[in-house]
C-alpha cells in the first residue's frame, strides 16, 4: 500500500552536536529531507565528531534551527561551505542574534583544529578549520527569521511553526506538519533545549488546536532525573555573604542567556539598595557585551518591561583595563566570558583572582571534564592550579549552584509531554545515556497520552508510516545498527524492525545488565568511593552540586 513515510535520527548521543535529520518520503516517490539543527560537539573528546563528513549537504532540502547555541548551530557554515544553498529558518529573535555567534565560532576554528591535531598527531592532516569568515557570511544570508506562531509552506506539503520556548531568548520547538494530497499529515515537534521560564519572558499558554494535535514529538532530557527541589537556590545568597566580607566577585558567565540572567539579578540588588556602594560592577567580553546589546533592541519589541535589564554604571573593560583591575583598591564584581572559565578575559581574570585571599569565583552554569572550571572545583584550597605554563595557589573561595540552567527539571519536562494530549510516538534524546533510561521509565509511567516511547541515539533511527488516505495511523518503529547510513542519507538501509515494545524490553534486559554491573562494582569500590566523595564533599562542599547542566 502506498504510504507517507518519515524516517528520524539523531547523532548525538550527548548533550552536545545536536541534529536531527528527518526524511520525508512521500507515495509518489518525492524525498524530502530536512535537517534540525546542526551543532557543534563542544566536548573535547567528541570534538573528532565534527570533522568528520557524514553528511552531504547538498542533498539537504531545508534546514530549521532550535536557538542560538553553537552547539546547535556551530556547524552550519560548514554545510554552507560544502554546498548548501537553500534557506535555514529560525524564529527572527534567533536571527538577530546568530551572527556574532557564529563569527566567533569563526574565529575559533583555527584553534580547535590546532587542539585535535595535538590530540591525535598521526591523523592531524584531518584537522582544518571548519570554516571561515566568508562562510559565515554566506550563511547569514541564507538564514530567514519567521515569528513565533507564524506558520509557513518550507517545501510543497511541508508546514513549519515556531513555538515559544524560554531555554534563552529566541528558542523554540518547531513544528513540522508533512502531508500529502488528502492524507492526514504526520507532525513532528523538536523541542529543542526546552525550560518555561527565563528572566526575560514565560513560554505562554498553546492553543487547543496544537495540544490536541496527533504528535511525533522529540523531547530533550538533560536534567530528565533532576527534580527541581534538588536545585537549591544558593546564588544570591552566596552574593551577599561576599558583600558582607568584602569579597571581590569574578563569575564566569555564557555570553548568551546566563550573562544578561546575572546582569538582571545584579539590577534587582541594585534597585533593591543590597549593593554596597564601593562596589563597581565590571563587564568582560565582546560576545557577551554585543550580546547585551542585542538583548536590549530585542527586549525593546518583545518584552519592553525588561529592557532595563543591566545595573546601573556597569563598566566596560577590555584588554588593557582588565590587566590593572585591582590596582584603584575598589572592590569589584566581574562578570565576563567565558561561562567554564577556559576562554575569553576569564583565562586572564582567573589567575589573578585565585591567588588573592578575599575572592569568590562563582560558577553559574555546567562545568565539563577537562575545562578550568571543573579544575578549580576540583582543586583544594592551597593547592596549585595550573593554567597555561603557569601554576598558581588557589586561596580564592570557589562556588557554583545549578539553578541558573536553562533546562527543564523532571517535572517541568514531564509537565510540557503532559500538555499533549494524543503523542503517538515520544522521542528522548539530549541527555546522558542513564538519564535518558530512566527519564524513559519516568514518561512511561507518568505520561497517560504518550502511546509509544523511544530512546533516540547514534545506534536507533525510528521511521514512522501513514498508509491510505484516511487511514489509521500506524507507526512502527525499525531499529537500524547505524545511524550514519540515514545521516549520509544517500540511500537509506535498515536494520531489524522491531515494535515499540520490544525496543522498550532490550533496553531493559540492557539496564538490568548493567545494573547488576554497577553493583558488582559498588560491592568492590565502595569504602574507597565513600572516602573519595567525603573528601570531594570537604573540598567543594556549600550548596553547590556537580551534576551535568
Ligand atoms: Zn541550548
């Protein structure tokens, strides 16, 4: 029988590198394939990821971004560059905003090729800059900013909303409504980095016509095992503990989102008289500075009544201020690029800030293996750090809370799949692998309109089928061993077909292995684990967790 058919896969197993691919095969043969998102593996040991060349753009059809992350837009002038010359659609707040971004992915690119030869010297010849100013350039023309809500035909039979999503300013979940003639389209919604709130703007209410809408839906699942009384909110009080001891106060801080959330609070304390006057608010970093910028046009349309976000007489440094900061003995509150402290002013403003008795680095966001951030967690006081070719003592206090993350708890993630109410098939992807498992079990038993649910990976690629006009809906889900085969989406092979139910069994037969695993090796470690985490605990100790973002 003939039939609508749609085939979806990732190729991120992490966090990072997001991409989806979706290709549409309709009865009469037509194949359309859209690409959402196309980012960056931020990961130093994942980064070989991006250089390797899986896909062919030019056989793309349309490409669709989430938000202005790299690590879901950061390959994009690389497609450009390896031929694709169609659209790429984002809401227009996300186009106001992605250039600076990707200019500065740009730049960085020389870098990071430089790294991955060092890492793996016998394949260096792999390692070159992705991609160069003028690609992004190019890119930039290609990219069309649609409003929230709008929908548009992207390709004959092909419907795109963008829905509100307060992850940061200008993110969405994007909806694909594919039909062919008079049958009923299938509709897929990607909700990218998903949260209902930010400083700025709270997702709104959805009309009953989309929450009642038959859904294919792919559910991001970073924090899918973090409830949100686990995230305590710690950081304005750690603030005023450091006022209270004339601390100077260096925050590292994402040029997008996280800077202008801790600029609006330090507006809060301000207008609130909670600032001691002597203290002089100091801001680093040109991304996170024309970043600011672009905020306060942006916010001029869309929400007027932030506008105003900054404190008041911020001042501005650059290459040369940074280098005298302490020499007119004010105390200072320092909020600069980058947010896990290994680019940007932070490499400069860190080592001055450790070695100094009084201070306080506070971390606001997910602090990765192998960046200087996780190092000055790790590290006890008194112990040396090394940055560079240099080692300092740490002496300054080092904090970090969770509850600046742009993602969605539990709760809140359970909440948005509940909003839905007829989800024929739920998609879980972007998080790690046990969080995944378990936010799984977690939809399962707590999502009544969910109907059939997977876990989206390298190794698993789901296809989806309209058969007849009108048809009943009937999906079924195939399990191929390698994703790469769709991504290269020359031709498509599969693997075993298997339903819903039996992929849920494998990955149950997958995690009580791996349980028994776990606790075979619990058994083994154990005395020693307890003593590593005491330590852990004395070390980094307050209210401050380490769990992934
Ligand atoms: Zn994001």
């Amino acid at each position: 029988m003939r039939a609508l058919k749609a085939y979806v896969s990732a190729y991120h197993n992490e966090v990072t590198g997001s991409r989806f691919l979706l290709v549409l095969e309709r009865p009469d043969e037509k194949v359309y394939r859209i690409l959402i998102d196309y980012g960056y593996f931020q990961e130093p040991k994942y980064r070989y990821l991006n250089y390797v060349d899986d896909l062919n753009p030019e056989n793309i059809d349309a490409i669709v971004v989430t938000h202005n992350h790299i690590d879901h837009t950061g390959l994009l002038p690389k497609a450009v560059r390896q031929g694709y010359k169609k659209n790429i659609y984002m809401t227009e707040i996300t186009e106001e905003l992605i250039g600076n971004f990707l200019y500065d992915s740009a730049e960085q690119q020389e870098e990071n090729a430089h790294d991955m030869r060092d890492r793996y010297p016998d394949e260096a010849h792999k390692f070159n800059p992705l991609y160069y100013k003028e690609d992004v350039e190019k890119t930039l023309k290609q990219c069309v900013g649609i409003a929230y809500r709008k929908t548009i035909e992207i390709l004959p039979g092909v419907k795109l909303t963008f829905w509100e999503n307060a992850h940061i300013l200008g993110a969405s979940m994007i909806l694909l409504q594919c039909s062919y003639l008079n049958m009923r389209p299938l509709n897929f919604l990607f909700t990218g980095d998903f949260k209902f709130d930010n400083s700025f703007t709270r997702v709104p209410m959805f009309p009953k016509w989309f929450r009642d809408m038959e859904l294919i839906m792919f559910s991001e699942s970073t924090y899918g095992t973090t409830k949100r009384d686990e995230i305590k909110k710690c950081f304005r009080n750690n603030i005023l503990e450091a006022f209270e001891r004339k601390q100077d106060i260096l925050i590292g801080a994402f040029a997008q989102g996280r800077m202008q959330e801790i600029l609006y609070d330090f507006k809060v304390l301000q207008d609130e008289g909670l600032i001691p006057p002597e203290y002089q608010i100091c801001v680093d970093g040109p991304l996170g500075i024309s970043t600011n910028e672009k905020y306060r046009d942006i916010l001029d349309w869309y929400n007027p009544s932030r506008k105003d976000f900054m404190p008041k007489g911020i001042r501005y440094m650059d290459h040369k201020s940074r280098e005298y900061i302490f020499n007119d003995g004010v105390p200072k509150i320092v909020i600069t690029t980058s947010g896990m402290l290994n680019n940007g002013p932070a490499r400069v403003y860190v080592p001055m800030f450790l070695e100094r008795d009084n201070t306080l680095i506070h971390l606001v966001g997910y602090a990765a293996e192998e960046t200087l951030a996780r190092k000055l967690l790790d590290t006890k006081r008194d112990e040396a750090v090394k940055i560079g070719a240099k080692t300092y003592k740490k002496k300054s206090v080092i904090k970090t809370t969770r509850e600046k993350t742009s993602h969605a708890t539990e709760e809140e993630l359970i909440e948005l799949i509940n909003m839905f109410n007829n989800i024929k098939f739920l998609g879980i992807n972007h998080g790690n692998t046990d969080v995944k498992d378990e936010f799984y079990d977690d939809v399962m038993t707590q999502c009544p309109n969910v109907h059939q649910a997977g876990i989206l990976d390298r190794e698993h690629m789901f296809s989806f089928y309209r058969v007849g006009l009108k048809s009943d809906y009937d999906t079924r889900v195939i399990v191929k061993a390698r994703s790469a085969g769709l991504i290269n989406n020359s031709k498509l092979v599969f693997g075993k077909e298997a339903s819903a139910q039996e992929i849920f069994e494998k990955h149950q037969v997958a995690r009580a292995q791996k349980d028994k695993r776990k606790l075979r090796s619990q058994k083994n470690g154990k005395k020693d684990k307890q003593k590593k985490s005491k330590r852990r605990e004395k070390r980094t100790g307050r209210c401050c967790s380490k769990r992934k973002r």
